[in-house]
C-alpha cells in the first residue's frame, strides 16, 4: 500500500572554501568549493490528493512564493515530468532558515523534494536520474541529494563526496545572518571588477581537504577562502565588520557563506561560540538570526 503522507527535514550548508576559475561562454562560472553541511533545517510536509491533479504548494515565510518561481515547486514539476506521473501532491514548507543568505537553503528544498516525493510514490526514479533532476534545477542542489561534506566542480554540479574531516571534529559554528540577502547573481557579475577573484589558482580546494583530513584547524585556517567576499564585503561593510566581531571573539576561522549574506565563525567549543554570541548581541542592537551548531 503506497504511503500518503511524509514528513523531512530540509538542511544546509556553508562553503569552506569557494575559489572561482573563471567565466564560461555559457556565462556560468566555473568554481571549485568544499560543501559542509549543517544540521539546521526547515521542515516540508508532503500529502498524496489522489482527488486534485495539481502540484499544491504552501509556505510559512510570506516572502515566498508558493509559485512555478520556487524550487520546491520546480523539482515536483521536475519529478512529475521525469516519471509520468499525474501532479498529484500537496507540500507545505515550514521555512526557518533565512532567504538569501549562502546556506543553500532552497536548493535543499529542492533536494529533499525530489527524495521525498520518489519515496512517496514508490521510487520509480534511480539515484542516477534524481542526480540529473537535481543538477538541472540548481548547481546546489545535487550536493543536497547526498549526506555528507563534498568537493564540488564545474558549476557545483559535479561532486567528490569526503568521508571525514577530522580537523572539523567538536568545532563549534556560529552564523549571523543581518536579517537583508546578497543576489548571487549580482555577486558573481560583480567578480568582473576582481580579476584575481574572478580567476582563481586551481587546486585550492584540494589543498583545504587534505588540511582537514591530516591537521587540526588552527593550522588549516589560512586555507579557508571566499572568493565572493571581494565584491560582497566592498558593498556590504557590516558583513566584514561581523567577521572581525567573531575574530575579536575567539573565532579560528571567519568567512562568509556562499554568495552571503551568512557569516560563519569557527570556534573551539559551544561555549565560546556562545558567548560569543552574546557579546554580538550586547553591540549589535539590530534584527539579525543567528545559530550556534556544535560538530
């Protein structure tokens, strides 16, 4: 008997390095990028309408849309097409990470609706062609289809699964999002005006996981790198000021995430990351979201 509801968890990540290659002449960019995920999710809930032959779509976060415009709409379009299946499917997206903010967050939607929805009508698409799906609809959003902390190259889209970074053991991370997203798309047109971001010396990538996997983090903290930070801090100073902040605090390493606007400290313990966040919140008096994940 085929299932008619299911709930997941919908995670995120954060980018221990991205180092850009250049511009295609798709005008893509090629990168090479070291995804970790977290254990901080939004949450989806997906109920078979065997009466409604139509994808329904609902969001908590007002500033969604529940539209052909949002990924989760996209991949149930996506899963529906691939299989033949008739549109029969109601989503709700319970939304508690912020938009905009370099976690990945929506193309981890994406990911987990493709995964759900194969579950829930009993999986007649392979890993292989889910992967296909996936890459389509988001250089991202592959990543999410798996578990684990990855290289990824091209557009993102192709990956390096890794199977342990020691030098990540017991690290706390702290992220502050100021409560305002950074178009990724304007960040990386932006790179036109930082060749030495725009052109990055490969290998970089490679030179942090192997760092993760034999040392500790103190001696891999030159190693981290954002190639989007060149553009993105130059426009958003509070971002760079956020990043001294946790430094000031005790962070071993600070970066932004992605395109931004989250920025991530690394921190030898929960407690510091902690108080940490608490210093933030006795200088910064304004909205912003924050975590504090302990590895």
């Amino acid at each position: 008997m085929p299932m008619r509801s299911l709930e997941r968890l919908s995670p995120c990540k954060i980018n221990l390095l991205l180092n850009i290659l250049g511009r295609r002449a798709d005008g893509f960019h090629d990168l090479e990028t070291l995804f970790f995920p977290l254990p901080l999710h939004d949450r989806l809930v997906f109920e078979v309408t065997p009466n409604q032959n139509a994808i329904q779509l609902s969001c908590t976060h007002p500033d969604l849309p529940c539209s052909p415009e949002n990924l989760v709409y996209r991949a149930a379009e996506a899963f529906f097409a691939a299989t033949g299946l008739p549109p029969t499917v109601k989503i709700h997206l319970e939304k508690n990470l912020p938009l905009a903010a370099g976690l990945g967050a929506g193309s981890a939607n994406a990911a987990t609706t493709l995964k759900a929805l194969n579950e829930l009508y009993q999986r007649p698409l392979s890993e292989q062609r889910l992967h296909e799906l996936g890459a389509a609809l988001g250089a991202d959003v592959a990543f999410f289809l798996q578990d684990q902390p990855a290289l990824a190259f091209g557009r993102g889209e192709r990956l390096e699964p890794l199977a342990d970074l020691p030098a990540m053991k017991n690290v706390a991370v702290l992220l502050v999002h100021p409560g305002f997203g950074v178009s990724t798309a304007w960040a990386y047109r932006a790179l036109a005006e930082y060749p030495e971001a725009l052109h990055g010396r490969p290998g970089r990538v490679r030179e942090l996981a192997v760092a993760l996997q034999e040392g500790d983090l103190q001696s891999t903290a030159p190693l981290f790198y954002n190639a989007l930070e060149a553009p993105v801090l130059c426009k958003y100073p509070l971002l760079q000021w956020f990043q001294d902040f946790l430094r000031e605090q005790g962070a071993v390493v600070t970066l932004m995430s992605g395109s931004g606007s989250t920025t991530f400290g690394l921190m030898p313990n929960r407690e510091q990351a902690e108080r940490a966040l608490d210093a933030l919140r006795g200088v910064y008096q304004a909205d912003f979201w924050s975590a504090v994940v302990q590895l």
